[in-house]
C-alpha cells in the first residue's frame, strides 16, 4: 500500500494539475465562444457558422449514416467529453472527496440546492409557455470554466474552496447526466436496442470482474454500447458514462489509491485523454455550438422570449442562493462540515462561478427546443450569464479571501 504522505501528495499535485490545465482550457473555450460568435453575425465568417450544418457520413450497401457536422460533434465529440467526465467521477467515488459519506455530503448537498433553485426559478418564469422543457438549462456548471476562473486566485483562495468546487462540479455532473438521460432522449426509445446495449454493458462488467486491464477489449465494447445507445433513442454521450464505470481502476499490484499512476487503467485513460478534452474537444464544441444570431429587432419585435429571463435568474441567483442555503442546512443539521478555514461568504461568493454554465447548458439547450428561435434565445442568456456570473465571481472570491491563504498552496 502507498505510503499515506505519499498519497496526500499526490493528491494535491493532481488537484494543481487540473486547477492548472482547466484556467488554460478556460481561456481557449473562451476565445472559441467569441469566435463562434462573430462567425455567426459577420457575414465574411458566415461560412464558419455554415459549415456545420454540412451533412457527411457512411455508406455500407444500402445502409446510409449520414449527419451534420454538428450532430457529430454533439453525439461523437462529446460522448468521449462524457467518457472523460464519467472516469473522473469514478476516481471521485473511489479515492476522492466522494469517496466517503462524510466526504460527500456537503458537496452532494450544495449540487442538489445548486440543480434544485435553478429548475424552480427557470419554471417560474417558462410554466406554460412553449420553452418549459427548458428547465434544465440553469441546473449545470461548467467545470472547465469554473475551476479554471477559480485559478486565477492562486494561492488567495483557500484550500478547501478549490476541493470543494472540484467535488461540487462532479457531483453537479452525476445530476446533469441523470437529467439527461431521463428527461431529454434524443429520440423515440427503442427498447431492443437498450437490450443490447445492457448485454454490451454485461460483458463490459465481466471484463472487469474477471481482472481483465487490456484497454483495447473496453474501448472495442465501448464503440458498440455507443452505437446500441445511439439507435436507442437515448443520448448516446450516456455510452461514455457508463463505458467509465467500467474501467479498471486498480494497479496491477491492487493497490486502488495508484490509480494516478501509468500502472492503473483508469489513471491511463484520465490522464491521457484530459488535454485531448481540454484543448480539443470542448474547443469545437464551442465552435459548433456557441454561434448565437444576435438580431435585437426581432427580439424587442416579439418580445423577449421567458427562456431568457428564467436562464439568467436561474444560473445568477438560484445556483449562488441554492448551494449557499442547502450547504448552510447540511452543516447546521451536522450532516456535513463546512471546509477547513473557509468562511460562509466565501461559499456564497464560490456558489456565484457555479452560474457559469456554458458546455452542459447548451448541450441541453439543443435538445430541449427544436424552434431555432428558442435554441438561440437560450444560448444568448447562458452565454451572457455565464460571462457575468464569471466576473462576479471572481470579484466576490477576491473581496472575501485575503493574502494570509498562503498557507494553503497546493
């Protein structure tokens, strides 16, 4: 068994590693955003914002596959994006800050107020109107973009802060991919394919339990779970997920606490695919997705459509106000304890980067409304929002840390 010092060392090297690549992924997301931006309202870039909606794909016989760009981006890009998320909530659950009911509660607590108000206030603003689907929109948060804000505090921002964002970001992804993979199918839910798809994940689990670590034998059952997903009708980026689950974790000596090390399959994959998520695929996503049509005369000519307003309160104010009271209960109710040297303003002042919520918000937001009117209405107030919830964040985070929190660098 690794020695506990050593363990807690490199827990902490991992932990400045993701702060790290997340600030520097953050920013290339960013400068995407705007790109795709532009491309949208410029008309010399207008073919940037067309090329994804080029339709390619394969032909075997009679069989065609065929689909825009952007779908593959949406359904192939990014279920190795889920995959990505899915081993590092695996390693969360096993050695991480999930890995205890102690460990977990308040973060488990803060993600649920955090996913809850959001929901509520987006309804309160949408019930009854033709973007009520919507709800789920406000309920995410970014981690790439959260943590990588969070960074540029440095050594201002208290230990337990970052870990804290870090475990509530997981948890908040556990719930965004329950959400949708309840309650925003891709299409009509084919029942004989999900069939398949469980013996796919059998044999999947087999492999694990029979000790089996040769990575080639998982990502070959992994691209056929993601087919049987796809023709389910449920989102195939769910195939990502739980192809994770199934990843050995453990070093060839057993020793679970390795998983970091090049020994462990888990910590192979995590490792190698981080950058490629990073600096790649959530950069073209980006690309494909963040395009909004800025047209302000059609939209004081109708209106201003309810899936802004309930967008913008729901991600600035319900997530802040539902991290902040669910974390003050869980405490108060001595369910959880409050992180080592923080103080309640500053878990306010951190629920303020959870509004930011640009990757897995407008992934719902595609598959929530099929009226473009709709789509682009809410990708205007997430990425808006999400802008304003980064600056006030940070600002909030600088107000209430001080210098002293030296102590704290990783």
């Amino acid at each position: 068994m690794m020695d506990p010092r050593t363990y807690v060392l490199r827990r902490r090297v991992l932990l400045e590693k993701i702060l790290h690549s997340s600030m520097t992924g953050g920013v290339l997301l960013l400068i995407c955003a705007v790109v795709a931006v532009l491309a949208a309202n410029i008309p010399a870039f207008k073919w940037l914002h067309q090329f994804w909606d080029i339709s390619f794909g394969f032909v075997f016989g009679d069989f065609s596959f065929k689909m825009p760009v952007r779908q593959w981006v949406d359904d192939v890009l990014m279920a190795v994006f889920f995959f990505s998320v899915g081993l590092e909530i695996k390693r969360e659950l096993l050695v991480g800050e999930l890995s205890t009911i102690k460990k977990a509660m308040l973060p488990m607590f803060a993600a649920l107020g955090g996913m809850v108000f959001p929901a509520l206030i987006y309804t309160y603003f949408n019930a009854g109107t033709p973007s009520a689907g919507g709800w789920g929109i406000p309920m995410a948060t970014d981690i790439a973009f959260a943590i990588g804000v969070l960074s540029l505090l440095g050594s201002r921002c208290p230990l337990g802060l970052k870990v804290l964002l870090v475990a509530l970001a997981v948890v908040d992804d556990i719930g965004a991919i329950i959400v949708l993979a309840v309650f925003y199918p891709a299409h009509e839910i084919h029942l004989v394919y999900l069939l398949y798809a469980a013996v796919v994940v059998a044999a999947l689990i087999a492999l694990n339990r029979a000790g089996i670590r040769t990575l080639l034998f998982y990502i070959v059952l992994g691209i056929v779970l993601f087919v049987f997903v796809f023709l389910s009708g449920i989102h195939a980026t769910i195939a990502g997920v739980i192809l994770a689950m199934t990843i050995p974790a453990k070093t060839s000596t057993g020793d679970i606490r390795a998983f970091t090390g090049p020994d462990s399959p888990l910590g192979k994959l995590e490792t190698t695919l981080h950058p490629w998520v990073n600096f790649l695929i959530m950069p073209i996503f980006a690309l494909a997705n963040a395009g909004v049509v800025i047209d302000s005369s059609s939209l004081a000519g109708g209106g201003m459509p309810a899936v802004i307003p309930g967008v913008f309160f729901g991600l600035l104010i319900g997530k802040p106000v539902g991290i902040f009271v669910f974390s003050w209960i869980a405490v108060k109710l001595r369910i959880a304890g409050k992180p080592e040297g923080t103080k309640w303003i500053q878990i306010l002042a951190l629920g303020v980067l959870g509004g930011i919520g640009f990757t897995m918000s407008i992934f719902i937001d595609n598959l929530a409304f099929t009226d473009p009117y709709l789509i682009n209405a809410g990708k205007l107030a997430i990425l808006a929002t999400s802008f304003l919830a980064a600056c006030l964040g940070i600002l909030a985070l600088y107000l209430t840390t001080s210098k002293k929190d030296k102590t704290n660098i990783i």
